[in-house]
C-alpha cells in the first residue's frame, strides 16, 4: 500500500511480518542486542525493507544506523523513511536530488488509548476529525491523524535537526472520492518551517490511505 502514497522517484518495499530472514550488520546487531525478540524481529525486517529499496538506485547493502533522535541515516545522497507497527514494515526511499525529505508511517487501524487524542490534536483538527467521522465512520481518523503527525515529524526533523511537537502543526484531511478510504492531507506548521528552495516550507502535503486493518501516511518533500 505504500507505493500508492508515493511518486514515481521514491522507491519503496513493505512486508507484513517478520518470517523472511535477515542477516543484520554487527553494528545492527549491537543496537538490538538486548531488546526483546519482537523489537529484534521488527527492527531486521525493516532494514531488510530499506535494503531492498535502496538497491533500486544501485546503492550497496551497508549498515542502517539510527541519529540521535532514531531517525535513520541513510547513504550519502539519499533520504527516505521506515516504519513498523503490528502486522506492517515498509520502508521509502529517494535521492536527494528528486526529493528534499520524506516521512512515511503506519499504524494498526482502530480507536486511539482513552486520553491520547487530547495529547496529539488541538481543539480545531479535534472539530475537524468529528465532521469527518459523520460523514466517513469507516476510517480510524483519530490514527490517521496520529500517523499523519508521525510523517510530518519524520519529514521535519532531518530538515531541521530540531523536536516537532503535536501542537506545532495543524493537520487537515481530504477523503478521496469513491470508497473514502484513501485521501490527501495538508499539515499547516505553526512554527517557522524549514528552508526549501531558498524560502521556508510552511505547509506538508501528504497522502494517505486506509485499509486492510491499518492506516498509512506518507509526504513526500520536493524542492
């Protein structure tokens, strides 16, 4: 499902479980050495996920190490994005020269914990996920949202080294025409934005699909 959210520039690979083996980097390997077998599972299949995209521009397999905040530091000259959640690993990638930065997330479909919609919304994407559940009951617009944050975050910080709180972005859903279960989504930032282009970025767009159990985002920066 990934691939729909996507142009033609970003590559992408996706698995829905763990049962495919990876042989990880030792540099890999001592993250999660520690963690438990799910983390450990989870953390492979998505790094085999990265892998495979990034072969699609020639670039040979190699250590995928996180920075200092988890982001993912990629080969030189290239930017992308993974994510995992309970039944879904899948990872995008493009070269820096077609795509400034991108974030993809996905999350399992299904209400968010009592308390954590007040935490990641402000008052009037709260007014604006009602509407929408009127009219659409269907998707799990309170995930939605939730991932949505998690793309914007995951295509903000690589630009700006800096934290993106919930309340720092204002988010607003489009539904596509037919079943309603794909869409668009505009993130207005409330901070300065990054500098893209020479001028500073002050809205993401981004897709999203939701299906088969789960709800994914994804943005796609160009310059």
């Amino acid at each position: 499902m990934i691939g729909e959210l996507v142009p033609g520039s970003v590559a992408t690979a996706w698995r829905l479980d763990d049962s495919e083996p990876v042989t990880l980097f030792p540099e890999e390997t001592a993250l999660v050495a520690n963690s438990v077998e799910r983390r450990q599972q989870e953390f492979a299949t998505v790094r085999l996920c990265a892998r495979r995209a990034l072969a699609r521009f020639g670039v040979p397999e190699g250590p995928l190490t996180p920075g200092p905040r988890g982001e993912p530091r990629w080969p030189a000259g290239i930017t992308g994005s993974m994510t995992h959640c309970e039944g879904y690993r899948a990872a995008a990638v493009a070269r820096a020269a077609d795509v400034v930065s991108l974030g993809i997330d996905a999350e399992p479909a299904g209400p968010l914990p009592d308390g954590v919609l007040g935490v990641v919304s402000l008052p009037e994407e709260r007014r604006h996920l009602a509407a929408l559940e009127a009219r659409k009951p269907g998707v799990s617009w309170g995930k939605l949202l939730f991932s949505a944050k998690e793309s914007v975050f995951k295509t903000w910080y690589p630009l700006t080294g800096r934290e993106l709180d919930f309340d720092e972005a204002v988010l607003e859903f489009t539904p596509e025409d037919g079943e309603g279960d794909t869409g668009t989504f505009d993130a207005r930032l409330l901070v300065p934005g990054p500098v893209v282009g020479g001028a500073p970025r002050e809205h993401f767009t981004g897709r999203w699909i939701a299906r088969g159990g789960l709800v994914i985002t994804a943005i796609v920066l160009t310059g």
